[in-house]
C-alpha cells in the first residue's frame, strides 16, 4: 500500500477513506478479494498446485493462503477445486 500511495502522492488513511467511501472495503480487503477470485480461476482451470497459485496470486505461503481461503470461501482450496472444476 506504501507504493500506491507513494505513487499517487496520498497518504494511506485517506487511500484508506476513498476504498472505504467508493467501494466499502478497506485496501486490504479489496486486495485480499483480488487475490481469492484470481486463486478461484486457476484453481478451476489449471493443474497448479495450491503452493503454486498461492504463490502466483501474491500469497507469502501456502499456509496464509489457505487460511484466508477459507476464511473467505469456507472451502478450503483443494475442497474448491474438487467442487468447481471443469464447471
């Protein structure tokens, strides 16, 4: 969030401010949001593994990714994969 606020030349409580005014979520929410819909995608159309795409959609760790999946989908990913795929 520092380089987008570098970027723009704003600070992160008012970068903060518009997410929370224009799309209700804070910028972290919105990029943990980004990241779960692009893991949902190739979790459905590629064999990656889930290290993989965890990795790919910006995640530290296959840990923190499947945590947060879960806590986003309550489905854990390879459960998603089994239910989604090829639909």
């Amino acid at each position: 969030m520092n380089t987008v606020c570098n970027n723009l030349n704003i600070s992160r409580s008012y970068l903060y401010t518009l997410f929370i005014k224009k799309i209700n979520l804070s910028p972290r929410s919105f990029l943990k949001q980004l990241r779960i819909n692009e893991a949902k995608k190739k979790l459905c159309n590629t064999e990656a593994s889930i290290g993989q795409i965890a990795k790919e959609v910006g995640f530290s760790n296959q840990f923190n990714f499947t945590r947060s999946f879960k806590n986003s989908l309550e489905l854990s990913p390879k459960n998603y994969r089994k239910i989604y795929k090829n639909k």
